[in-house]
C-alpha cells in the first residue's frame, strides 16, 4: 500500500503497480534518463542527498547538469575528515550546488559531548542514528524525492534495492547509479575529467567519519575501511533503520542504554526523533 501524506498531490504518486513496471523499465535506463524522468514529474520536491567522495562525483555532476537548483544533503556529523569538508566547499563553488548541512538534533548535544571519542567506537548504530538518520528523516519532510547514490555492488542490503523504492510515509526513494559498478564510476570520472577526494589515492576508497574509516590496500573491497572489525556495514540511511522514526524502535540496535534520556532528540508533538 502506498500512503499519501498530507499535502501530496494524489496525481502525483505511483500506484504499486506502476512503481514496479517504472522501476523494471529503468533496469536498462542511464542515470540521466532516470533523474530526468524524476525531476520532470516531481520537481521542486526533490532532494538529492551526497557524502561527497570520490565516488559521489558522478551522480552530483549528473544532477548539476540536469537540475542544478536541486537542494544537496551534506551530513555534517561533526566528526568528517578536514579532507571531505574541504572538498565539499570546492566542489560546491565549482559546479554552483545548493547544499543544506544536516545536523543533530541539539538535544543530543550533551549526550554526545560526554562521549564524543567513545560513541563511534563503542555504539556506532546509536552513533549513526542520531548524526545521519534522524537528521536525513527531518530534512526529507516535505519533498516527494530522494535521490541516492547507492549502488548494488556495494553491499548486500544494496544488492537487494530497486531503482524506485516508496517509502511507508509516501517519499519516493530514486536510486540512479544502482545498477551501476566501480569500473562504470572510474570510466565516467575519466571522461569527464572530474576530482578526486584528497584522501582517494591514499587508500580511502569509501570515506565517512574519520573514527570509522581507515585506509585500506589495493585489492580489497572498496567498502573494506568503513568500520572494520565493527560488524557493520551500513550508516542506516539504507536499512530498515531508517525507516523508523522513532529512537525506540531501534534501541535493540544500540549497546547504549536510553531509558533514562527522558525526552531527549524526540519531538514536541508525537515523541519521534
């Protein structure tokens, strides 16, 4: 079932069935087919959402060239390589983007302080949840896209996507790039001559948060140096965790204990993150 928030235009929303043949159909669609088909039906209310790195590259210059007044989701966690927000501010000069910095939600702020060096390391599902989850789940409300870079070789819960997902809340999920692999990005960065992060020929193949990546040899598998030894292998923006809005519902993910947080990250109205 598909449900229509309040304020969506009905005619605007696929049924199930045709949100199963569209995405079939763009099985065999280029990036630029399926983003062009995405903002002509759903522009402005689209929102594209980037860890700039090397690998983002493609999908931001696509969407710069399709649709550059595209509102870019940057998750500031606090906790980025000096690398990436560099970066970030100079590939948002060049290609003229319009990035919105996510943050936490400023309840937390003590929590985390009290444990700024400890969380990543000790719980890094709370750690993700509350730098990149909740921020992205406040941020989407409102719009009617979200367009994201994941691609299926990258990890088994990504091998499982589709191109067009619909969320429970009625936001349509795009996935441009899911079909495509790392020769596909390294043949289209060659192409058209676009940067590398920094820290790319250092080893850093997938970068997110300084704690949880490490450098990590030639032969390995690209997503090898985020959070090694952890046993974890997604922030959550792609799993079932994202899908619930409350902190509650995922507290068996966490090693933290919550109980006594009282009404800390939930908002005014329904006690949801």
């Amino acid at each position: 079932m598909i449900f229509a928030p309040r304020g969506y235009n009905l005619n605007m929303l696929l049924s199930s069935y045709k949100l199963e043949k569209f995405s079939q159909e763009f099985e065999t669609k280029t990036p630029q087919e399926i983003i062009e088909w995405a903002v002509d039906r759903y522009s402005p209310y689209i929102a594209m959402s980037s860890s700039f790195q090397t690998q983002s590259m493609p999908l931001l210059h696509i969407m710069s060239q399709i649709a550059p007044d595209t509102a870019i989701f940057f998750i500031n966690t606090g906790y980025h390589f000096w690398e990436t927000l560099l970066f970030r501010e100079q590939i948002a000069e060049q290609w003229q983007l319009k990035i919105v910095d996510l943050y936490r939600d400023s309840r937390w702020d003590v929590f985390v302080r009290q444990r700024m060096r400890s969380l990543p390391v000790e719980d890094p599902n709370l750690c993700c949840f509350l730098h990149k989850v909740a921020p992205m789940q406040k941020a989407l409300k409102g719009y009617k896209v979200w367009v994201s870079g994941i691609r299926r070789d990258q990890t088994s819960t990504r091998a499982q996507a589709n191109i067009l997902e619909m969320q429970e809340d009625g936001l349509l999920k795009v996935n441009p790039l899911l079909n495509w692999t790392k020769k596909d990005v390294q043949r289209y960065l060659e192409e058209h001559n676009l940067p590398k992060h920094p820290l790319y020929d250092k080893g850093y193949r997938s970068i997110g948060c300084s704690p949880c990546t490490i450098a990590i040899g030639v032969n390995d598998d690209e997503r090898a140096g985020r959070w090694a030894g952890r046993g974890k292998v997604e922030c959550g923006l792609h799993t079932d965790m994202f899908r619930k809005k409350d902190i509650s519902e995922s507290k068996l993910e966490f090693h933290t204990d919550l109980s006594n947080m009282d009404n800390a990250g939930k908002n005014d109205d329904e006690g949801k993150v």
